[in-house]
C-alpha cells in the first residue's frame, strides 16, 4: 500500500486562519502499556521539506525509526519530551495524566506555540492552548509525524533501560505494552515499581489483584478552544 507522505497543509492553514506562526505537533505513546510512563513529545519544525521517509513511528521498522529520529533532532526546530509516571497515570486517570505529560512537553519547550496539532479527534488538552486535532496526524502532519518518531524512539529506550533491572519482563522487547513473556512474569513475580496498578490485566492475575488501585471515577467536560477538523 503506498502511503501519501505527511505536509505542511494543517500548518500552512493555522497560519491563514489564526495567524500562528509557531505550530507544535503533539503525539503520545505508551497509552496502552501494562507499565512505564505515557511520553509525549511537542515538535515545532516550520515549513521546511521533511525527511524522506518520514511517516507515523508504528509504519517504521525498529532500525528506521532510530535512523529518522537521530535525523529529525537536529532537523527540527526544536522538541521536548513530557512523561506522565505510572502513580500519576493510576491517580489521574489516562487523559488527565496524558494531558500533564502533554502539558510538560509543550512548556518545556524553548519558544510558545500558537497553536498545537494533535494526533487523534479528541483534544484532551484543552486551553489555555489553541488545538486543531487531526485523525491519522502522524501520518498526515508532519510537525505530529516527527513527533511521534522522536517519542517513541525515546520512550522505547527508557523501558530498555528499565529492562536491565527487570529482565524476565522483556521491556527491551515489548517497551512495557502486553506480550506473552510480560504476562508471565506478572503472574510469576508480580507487578514492578513501574506497573500501572489501576490497569485491568491484574483482574485476570488473582495471586496479585490486592494490589490492584482502584481510582474514584469524575467525569469532566474539555475546556479550551478546540478546531477539529479531520484532514
């Protein structure tokens, strides 16, 4: 299947229409894990011609994804990276904690977007920043297919390292999502400090479901100005 490259056309139509001249691409990764952090990563790359090949993380084999991100963190303008830790992921909730590491990375950066392109049709980020979610942005944009690149690049190496110490786990291998060897030694030795413990896989492992955190659910509406428009 061949896959039109991502463009500039989402940037060059917050320029014309909200005057933003600095356009940050947003993209997580880690939302699905058994374990490790939610990392997102904002990148602000202007209008310059992307990378050749560069596209969502998920359509790179392991070896391009680390070709392109060691590229893109010199090709972009710049990028920071924002972690919401499991114990803040198990209090918050997924979208509230998504939404800190989000806000982390944007905040760490060294210029203010004016606007934010997020990948997906949900803007679980809200004000005070101005959003333009797009469905398959890391495909289509490419500020959010750098992004996305550099993200999971980076968190992949975190949970490798985290592998060291834990290595029954295969975090080398599976970057803390569900696998066959993960599920095994959660039911041999038990969730590690980096385990999401509100997470639904410790109902299916009675010898660990008393540690299991159960979070009081609150259900809030978005605040923020939010364009969503699905390119």
């Amino acid at each position: 299947m061949v896959r039109e490259p991502p463009t500039h056309r989402v940037e060059r139509s917050l320029r014309a229409t909200l005057g933003a001249k600095i356009v940050a691409g947003v993209d997580e990764v880690g939302r699905g894990a058994w374990a490790g952090p939610v990392t997102v990563c904002a990148a602000v790359t202007g209008l310059r011609r992307a990378p050749e090949g560069l596209t969502d993380s998920k359509l790179l084999t392991v070896k391009r994804r680390g070709e392109l991100a060691a590229l893109l963190v010199g090709w972009v303008h710049c990028y920071a990276l924002g972690h919401a830790s499991p114990e803040e992921i198990d209090d918050l909730g997924m979208t509230a904690a998504q939404r800190l590491a989000a806000t982390r990375a944007l905040e760490a950066l060294p210029v203010r977007p004016d606007a934010v392109i997020l990948d997906g049709k949900h803007d679980y980020l809200g004000g005070p920043w101005r959003v333009r979610t797009v469905i398959k942005g890391d495909q289509s944009c490419i500020a959010v297919s750098a992004a996305s690149v550099i993200a999971k690049v980076r968190r992949d190496a975190m949970m490798a390292e985290l592998g060291v110490d834990y290595a029954p786990f295969g975090f080398e291998d599976n970057a803390g999502y569900p696998s066959p060897v993960h599920r095994a030694a959660l039911a041999e030795l038990g969730p590690t400090p980096h385990h999401r413990l509100s997470w639904a896989y410790l109902d299916t492992l009675p010898r660990w479901q008393h540690l299991k955190k159960v979070r009081e659910t609150v259900v809030a509406g978005e605040t923020g100005e939010q364009l969503g428009f699905d390119f």
